[in-house]
C-alpha cells in the first residue's frame, strides 16, 4: 500500500554538459505544486571554474553532500535525490555514504551503476575535459527525440565540458545499504521492459537495477533529455514519487 506524505527537498542534479539551468522548467512545475525543489550544477560544470577540468567524482560527490547539508538531510528528515544521466555515477557514490539521508532517489534516464564502473576508461590522461560532440555524434548514442532546433541551440550554447577526471574516475562502493534505499527509474528513452530484461540477463549498465530492494518504473516515452522535451510531465512524474512512501 502506498501512501502519500509531506513534502520532502528534491535535489536535482543533471548529467554530463549540463548545470542546474537544464532543470528550469521541471523545477517551475514543482514549485508550482507546491514542493520544495533545488537544483544543483556539480563541480566541473561552472563555465566560470577555472579549475573546472580538474574536478573530480569526489569533488561532486561532496558538492552533492553539501546540498543535502543545506536541506537538514538526516534519518528523520530524508532528502529526494533526482539524478539524469550521467549524474548516477556521484549519486551512487553518495546514496552509498548515506542511504539513511535520502527517501528515495529518482533515476531520469538513468540508474544506478555498479561498483568500480568507469565512465571511459579508455579515455587518456592527456584529454582535460570532453566537450559536447556533434548532434549527429551524440545521437547514436542517446536519443534526441522531442528536442527542438531551438532546444538544441540552447544545449550547445549553455553546455560545459565534461571533465576528463570525472570520466576517468573508478565509482567505488561498499554500502549494501545503498540497495534499500527506495528507487524509482523514469524510462524515456528505453521502454521500462526492455530495460528490466537487460537487467535481469546481467547487462553491465543495469545489472545494479535488479539487486535493488524496493523499485518502481514508470515510463514516459520520449528522448534522453525529458527535462526539456516533457517538463511538465517529467515535473509531475518527480513529484509524485517524491512524496510516495509504502
């Protein structure tokens, strides 16, 4: 039985290139009902860093914790973590040093990643930081469905190199209690079936989906970015797991 409970902080946290400005119209929409929403750019992704390609897993995992500092995050006041993308590698790191801290963690086209993932191993030390590649790149490898050319003006124009440390950095977890911690995965850009087919068969990506305790899925078809191609949904879909407990 679920039920329905007061309204928690909800952190969101984008994914590679983007800063807390991708989450503009999601967070408008819950604010709009009413629930208190914050969003964070992570070290790295400041145009205005001058250390910026320096930055590391370590370093946005600590930003993270110091947003939950901000929000009072402890056992009787958990905080709702949203995390797109490539984002899940410093959350993962964080629901592992404080499972007890968070309610619930929201996967946007995304999940959680395994013990010792690495984004791009193979990526050389000599590489400082990874820009945005070409549309006609980046959509083989995510799908850019319902992003308009006005969109994706935006999207090149506001984007941040990626840093390489970030890529390159080893995800190290140990806490089995991070497992617990209640989940939900927003499909978009992979049906919600196929996606627990993959994970049930072992797929290195999602293999983490099928250890978790206690997880739900919820599908909203459209392309890799739903914060920009279905915000109002998306804000709807965030806030009403946030609030939900069993």
């Amino acid at each position: 039985m679920t039920t329905e409970t007061r309204n928690p902080t909800i952190i969101l946290i984008a994914g590679h290139w983007l800063g807390a400005w991708a989450w503009d119209e999601v967070q408008e929409g819950l604010t709009a009902d009413g629930q208190n929403a914050v969003a964070m750019t992570l070290p790295g992704l400041d145009a205005h860093d001058p250390e910026r390609s320096s930055r590391t897993l370590d370093d946005q995992a600590a930003a993270i914790e110091e947003a939950m500092a901000r929000a009072d995050a402890s056992v009787e006041n958990p905080v709702v973590l949203v995390g797109h993308s490539g984002a899940n590698a410093p959350l993962s790191i964080v629901l592992d040093r404080h499972p007890e801290r968070v309610r619930r963690i929201i996967w946007v086209d995304s999940g959680p990643v395994a013990p010792g993932s690495v984004f791009a191993p193979e990526l050389p030390d000599t590489v400082a930081e990874l820009p945005l590649p070409p549309f006609e790149v980046l959509g083989e490898q995510a799908s850019l469905e319902g992003l308009s050319p006005e969109m994706l003006e935006r999207f090149r124009a506001r984007a941040v190199p990626e840093p390489g440390p970030v890529l390159r950095q080893p995800v190290k977890l140990t806490n089995e209690a991070r497992r617990r911690v209640p989940t939900t995965l927003v499909c978009c850009s992979i049906p919600s079936a196929q996606l627990l087919e993959l994970a049930r068969a072992g797929h290195p990506m999602f293999a983490e989906v099928d250890a978790l305790d206690d997880l739900e899925v919820i599908d909203l078809p459209t392309g890799h970015w739903p914060m920009w191609s279905r915000p109002a949904d998306l804000a709807k879909t965030i806030g009403s797991a946030a609030t939900r407990v069993d």
